[in-house]
C-alpha cells in the first residue's frame, strides 16, 4: 500500500471517529475500559491479519517469479501473437532463437524473422487457429543473421488476455534443425548401406581379390574371393591395416622393398604393384593389384578400391620359359611367339578384370565370367595335353555365348515390342506336333532327370502365329525348367472355342507380395537374384500374349512351385 493510499485511509476513519465521539462521551468508566478492551483486541486482529497479508503477497510475488523463471528459462521458445501475428510477449528462449533481445522484439511482426515464401503459410494457420481455438503444429523456416536459416516447430493455443480481453495465441517454437539433419544423416546412412550390402554381393561373384580402405589403409569391404585366399573370415579382416598386416614387402630375392615402392609421397597406392600377400595358411601367393583411388565431390581422397590377381602360377610359368629360352636356341622363335601370347593374354585379362566392376549390375556377369574362367583352363589343360578337358570348357564357353545371345534377343524383342513393330501372321499347325518339337529343341537345358510331361485333350488343330506363340512358351518353359528341379507339367485344351495352355512347375515359386509386378520390365524377385537372367522374359512374353489378344495369369506358393495359364480366342 503507498503512503497516499494510508493518509486517505487514515482520514477515513478519523471522520468516522469524530461521528461516534459523542456517543463515547456518554459511556460510563466500566463501559469505556471494556470498549477500550475490545479496540486493543481488535487492533491486534489487525495486526496479524496486516502480518498474513503481507506474508500472502511475499508468497505470490515469489511464486510470480517462479513462474517468470519458468518462462523466461523453459526450453522452448514462447511468443505471444495477436491475429495480425504482432509478438505481444517473447521468453528468452525465443530470443536466443531469433538473436535478437526481447525489446527489439515486443511489438515486431513475426512475420519479421520468417524466411521470404514462409509468411503465407504463418498467416494461413494463423488465421485458421483463430477459428478454431488451435494451432497445429507445422514446420517454417526462419532466419537469424548470426546462424542464417533454420527449422522450428510451431503449435500453440488460442487463449482470451484477461487484462485486455483481447484474443492471443500462444505459441512455442523448438529449433528441429539437428533433428532434421539428423533424420537426413540416418536416410543416407541407411541407403549407404544397402548400396554397400548390394556392392558386397556383386564383388563376391568376382574371381579375383575385390577390398576397399579408408584413408588409414583399414579394410572397409573384402569380397568373398579375398576372405577364401587370406583364409579369414571378413570379420577378422575389417577394420585392420592392409599394409602392415596382409602386404609383404619382401622381393623374393631375399630383400625388403621400400614403402615408395607400393605408395607415393602423398600417401596415395600407386596405380600398380605386385606383392606377396601373408595369409593365414602360411602361404604367400604373389599377387599383382591394380588401385583406384577414390575422391569425394571435394576432390578430397576419401579411400582406395583395390583389385587383386593371384599371378603366383604365371610367374612361375614365365620363369620356365625364361630357362626354355636360355637353354634350348634352337626353339627361341616358338618360345618367344608363346610370351608373344602370354602377353596378350595377360592385357586381356586385365581389360576384362577392369571392366568388371562397371558391368557387375549387369545380367552379362555370369557368362563373362564363366567364359574367362573357362579360357585360362583351356591355356592350362593344353600345356599338359588334356584334351578332353579343354573340349568341356569349349562346351562351357559355347553355353555362355548362348546365355549372352538369348540375353541381347530378350533385349532386341522389348525393343522392337515397344516400337510397335511386331506383326503376327497366322498359320494352320497341329499342336502337338509343335509343342513336342519345343520340348526337344529345349532339351539341352533339362536338369539331370528331369523332363516334361504333355497332356492334350483331344486333337487339337489351331490357326494363329505359330512364330509368337512359340516364343511365349519358349520363355515359360525354360523359366519353369530353371527355377524347378522335378518335372514340368504342360496341359492344353479347347474350351468355348478358346485355347488354354497350362505350365506347372514344383519349383521355389514366386513371393506373394511381389507377385503384381512379375510382367514389370527387368522385374526380378528376391528368391532368383542367383540365377540367371535379365527381367524380361515375362514381359516380352506378356507383350507377344496381347498381340494374340490373349490373356495370361498364374497361381504360385513359395517352396510348392508355379502354373501359368495361357488363353487364346481361336477363330470360328
């Protein structure tokens, strides 16, 4: 209470006494002791009403502050809008948020601290918030002069100002910035790794030794071919330096090769290098490496890809046709068209290696590879006059020319499909006859006891383009032989003037959940990413289908196998 407020107060009460002192003079001696009484009691009453009173208004002052603290300090930010969204009250939490100290900020727009293309959106929930009684919560940009733009979170209440009676939002702000930086970091992480998971999966088809290290020369990835020949597991090699671990700088001779020999100044590998690798087995096979070295976007050196030639068996080769050579003049021509070879064999081999890495997505790995491998035997098989192992790598590599040629035909077929450039022509042919001489053209890629069983209802004669039709079950029929190990069932039969042919497999089936995109062009399901093909066999055989204005659909369970049925509309 100021001092104004008790004079006022104290003259108050002294007009009132002077109203009542002439009932007092009235007032007997007894009657003016207990009157006396009675207003030292109460002057008392008031006394500790006046103390409680004042010890009410310390409790609240202290309480507001607590409450203040709690404001000022909480760890989100609070502002106070009206609907023209002018900050009417700001914590010091949102002030540190926007860098700007709480009297620049009572009475701005805050419209003022949003990034341009942000404020329509401010005003359009603003305004929707005062409609109905909340703000949702939405993200928006903001800016600040000392750290630039950044993320806050926005929600709050719609509540009426007790003092003013004017309706305000209340609103808090929380900086999302590092969260959703953090939430970037996690999705690339996660895509990262399944890059690496399907990188690791092609570089363990590779034959030769495929590792990539950091920066420190630590294994971040070794390939299956690399485990098998240092004879750990991947677990006991990652992590550890590849240099002073698995590399060994001994010549051969009995000397020790400098480190300049292997790495440049800078640290970087040398593109090229031979060396003996230390394995597990005590063996130390020499091998010839070829190092990529990697940047980022920065052009900064961020590790090395490292690819590995076991060449133990060819230095040893060579050096006998060096004793060759210095001991028998008489064969110095033949030996030396026989290095001439080597030689070239060697670049090819080397070209080959190279491009394996940019062709490893690619369906043309498994031939390549099967053909390269069958190539290297034959040079060894005809140095020990093994013939009849050098015809089944011929036969070997004749194979995989014809998973090649059936591959670029299932491309030349999309694409002339896709160009609309296919006709049919139709033909009268016995069905029978035909799909028996599919089955026999087919049989070479029969597994070891297997065959097809082919029932007809009836004889059945059909007109329609026997060239299409033989390519759509062409491609079933050895999808069914590929992906099975038992016998194929094919039935046909008429039925309301329509043709129905049936394909069913025991074989490993098709997962459900992918089964609506199987007729997708280079679909392939999970269950056959080792098994050989290109994704669009079924789409091809799907186009040629609707070129005969047929339908085609299948049933199939994992584990219990497939069936595809065909239907054709035959002429009246």
């Amino acid at each position: 209470m100021s001092s104004t407020e008790e004079h006022n107060l104290r003259a108050k009460a002294e007009s009132k006494i002077r109203e009542r002192s002439q009932a007092i003079q009235n007032l007997t001696l007894e009657e003016s002791k207990s009157l006396l009484h009675e207003l030292e009691v109460h002057q008392v009453e008031l006394e500790m009403q006046n103390e409680e009173l004042r010890e009410a208004q310390h409790r609240l002052e202290e309480v507001r502050d607590q409450y203040t603290d709690l404001f000022d300090f909480a760890p989100i930010g609070y502002l106070v809008l009206n609907e023209k969204a002018i900050i009417i009250n700001s914590n010091l939490t949102a002030c540190d948020l926007l860098g700007i100290e709480r009297s620049y900020i009572i009475g701005k727009p805050f419209s003022a601290y949003i990034t341009n293309g942000e404020s329509r959106t401010l005003f359009f929930n603003l305004r929707k918030a005062f409609e109905t009684g909340i703000l949702p919560s939405f993200e928006i940009k903001m800016k600040d002069k000392s750290k630039g733009e950044f993320t806050v979170l926005l929600q709050g209440t719609i509540t009426k100002n007790k003092i003013s009676e004017s309706t305000v939002c209340r609103v808090s702000l929380i900086d999302v910035s590092e969260l959703k930086k953090a939430e970037i970091l996690q999705l690339q992480h996660k895509s990262l790794q399944k890059e690496k998971e399907k990188i690791q999966e092609y570089l363990n088809l590779a034959p030769v030794v495929f590792l990539l290290i950091d920066t420190e020369y630590n294994v971040q990835l070794i390939n299956k071919k690399g485990c098998d020949l240092l004879g750990y597991n991947s677990i006991e090699i990652l992590g550890k330096n590849w240099l002073n671990n698995f590399i060994s700088l001994a010549d051969g001779k009995g000397s020790i090769l400098s480190y300049k020999y292997i790495k440049s100044e800078n640290g970087l590998l040398n593109p090229n290098f031979e060396s003996f690798l230390k394995c597990n087995n005590n063996n130390m096979p020499l091998m010839s490496w070829t190092n990529l070295t990697l940047l980022d976007e920065n052009k900064k050196y961020i590790g090395t890809l490292i690819a590995g030639e076991d060449i133990t068996e060819r230095k040893k080769l060579e050096s006998r046709r060096q004793k060759y050579t210095e001991e028998l003049e008489d064969i110095v021509a033949e030996r030396t068209k026989e290095l001439k070879e080597a030689l070239q064999q060697e670049k090819i081999i080397n070209e080959m290696k190279s491009a394996f890495v940019s062709m490893a997505s690619h369906e043309f790995r498994t031939p390549l590879t099967s053909i390269l491998s069958s190539t290297i035997l034959i040079e060894k098989y005809n140095d020990l006059n093994e013939s009849t192992k050098v015809k089944r790598h011929v036969d070997r590599i004749k194979s995989s020319v014809n998973q090649l040629t059936n591959i670029l035909k299932d491309f030349l077929s999309m694409e002339k499909l896709e160009r609309g450039i296919v006709t049919t022509s139709k033909e009268n042919f016995t069905l029978k006859v035909f799909i028996k001489d599919i089955i026999e053209d087919l049989h070479w890629m029969f597994k070891e006891n297997q065959k097809i069983n082919y029932v007809e209802k009836g004889s059945i004669e059909v007109f329609m383009d026997k060239k299409i039709l033989r390519n759509i079950l062409i491609n079933l029929i050895s999808n069914a032989t590929k992906y099975s190990q038992t016998d194929i069932q094919i039935t046909a039969f008429i039925k309301k003037n329509v043709l129905f042919i049936e394909i069913e497999d025991r074989g490993i089936g098709i997962p459900e959940n992918e089964q609506k995109y199987l007729f997708t062009k280079f679909f392939r399901t999970k269950n056959v990413s080792n098994i050989q093909g290109t994704g669009l066999g079924l789409s091809i055989v799907k186009h040629y289908v609707n070129l005969l204005e047929g339908t085609i659909t299948f049933i199939s369970k994992i584990g219990e196998g497939s069936t595809f049925k065909l239907a054709f509309p035959l002429c009246p």
